[in-house]
C-alpha cells in the first residue's frame, strides 16, 4: 500500500514538474513576442514555386515509397525555402522515417558546404530508414543523431545554425522546449520551420488532435518574418517559416 501511494506522489510530483517548465517557458517566450504578419511579399516568387525542378527529380520516388507524411505543397514549401535560403548548417528535430530529411538532403546536394544534422528521441531502426534505403546517395551530406533529445547533442553541432526544422511531439511543452534548447546555437537572423502548426484544429483517421497545439504555440509567439504557403485551406497552411529578429537572443535575456 505505501508503495502505491509513494508512485502516486512520484508521479503529482512529475506532472507538476512538467507543468512548471511550461509555465516558465511560457513566460520567457512571452517576453519574445510579437504581432505576426502571415504573408508572402508581393514581389517574391513564393517558396512553394521557387526550384521546383529539383524536388521533382525525387517527388514520385518520396511518394511512392511512403516516406513523407507531409502534403504535397508542403513538401514544395520546405524544398522551395531550402533553395532560396542556400543554409550552411541545417538542424533538423525529429526524423521518423526521414521524408522531411530526405526534402532537405536533395535540396542541398549541390550547395557547396551545406550540412545537415537530424536529431530524434527514438534509437530504433525505422529512424532514417527511408534515407538509408532508398536515397543512399544522399546520405554524404548527412549526420543523424538518435536516442536522445536535442541538447544533448548541440555541442557536438555547434553554433551558428542557418536553419532549423522542427516537427516534435505537438503536446505542450514539445516544441516549445525544443525552440529554448536549440536558441543559443542559432545564428542570427536564423530560418526555423514548425510544421504541423494546425494540428490542433485538424483530425486524421480518427486521431483526436485537440491538444496538439505546442507548434501552434510557438510559432504564433516568436519574434520575426513569418511565412505560409500560398493557397487556401487547413492542410495548405499547417506549415510555417520564421526569420527570426536581429538580435532576438537579447529579448530571453533581458
């Protein structure tokens, strides 16, 4: 019986834990906000048009193998920014069976001293898998690290990160927490892309995505140049890019 009631204080004690770094993240973050402006500008040709040649040299392959999990002008978006940005040093939360990966790997094949660093939580084989199979060509510009979250790896990844992906777990504090690890290795004026950042208000084969709303979150409360896919739609804009404010990091310390 006192085991049972010490595991039921363990875990009140884990879940106000959690709680409490939430709170707390979401004061820091709070601090970092801003109006944001959804838009792409007038004279700009937008992202998803932008080299579009280049992701359709792997479209049918990524589709048919049933690596990515993301719509098509999502996949369009994320190349598009990816060629026009030119990133050095990419960083990339979660991997899964590495469709996002293998977006951003094609798209930098040909960029001189482009790099990408993958990071998931889980160490099992499936993470990659896709990349490894069916895009062995891709795999020299690539560096996976697995097992473990991201701030255990950073150090080894260095600072000055162009361009961070992430597309975590959804549930608060997820990519919340994520934004906050990775926020002293980012460059500035860094690009970072949350996907998913409509999960909250769409459902997928009878999911329940209600409480999905970390990358919703997040995305709203940076400081920065925001930007969606062009198009209408829930699915259309579920995807977004952030060029983060010169000297955002001073805002956290403040």
């Amino acid at each position: 019986m006192m085991i049972l009631k010490t595991s039921k204080i363990q875990i009140i004690k884990s879940k106000l834990s959690l709680k409490i770094i939430l709170i707390l993240s979401l004061l820091i973050l709070i601090k970092v906000s801003k109006n944001i402006i959804f838009s792409q500008k007038l004279d700009q040709i937008p992202f998803e048009q932008y080299d579009t040649n280049i992701f359709n040299n792997i479209k049918d392959k990524l589709i048919n193998k049933k690596c990515s999990l993301m719509y098509e002008n999502q996949r369009e978006f994320l190349n598009g920014i990816i060629r026009k940005i030119k990133p050095k040093k990419i960083l990339e939360l979660r991997v899964f069976f590495g469709g996002s990966s293998i977006i951003i790997l094609n798209a930098i094949k040909d960029l001189k001293n482009s790099h990408l660093y993958s990071i998931d939580l889980n160490s099992n084989e499936i993470i990659g898998s896709c990349v490894k199979i069916h895009f062995p060509d891709l795999l020299k510009k690539w560096t996976l690290f697995k097992g473990d979250v991201a701030a255990q790896f950073l150090d080894k990844i260095g600072k000055n990160i162009d361009l961070a992906m992430i597309d975590t777990s959804h549930f608060e504090p997820g990519e919340i927490l994520d934004f906050i690890m990775i926020l002293p290795f980012l460059k500035e004026e860094a690009i970072v892309i949350f996907h998913d950042i409509d999960h909250q208000i769409t459902s997928g084969k009878g999911k329940d995505m209600r409480y999905e709303w970390a990358p919703y979150l997040i995305f709203n409360i940076i400081r920065g140049e925001k930007y969606l896919p062009s198009g209408q739609g829930i699915f259309n804009k579920n995807i977004g890019e952030i060029k983060l404010e010169k000297n955002h990091k001073k805002f956290i310390h403040d």
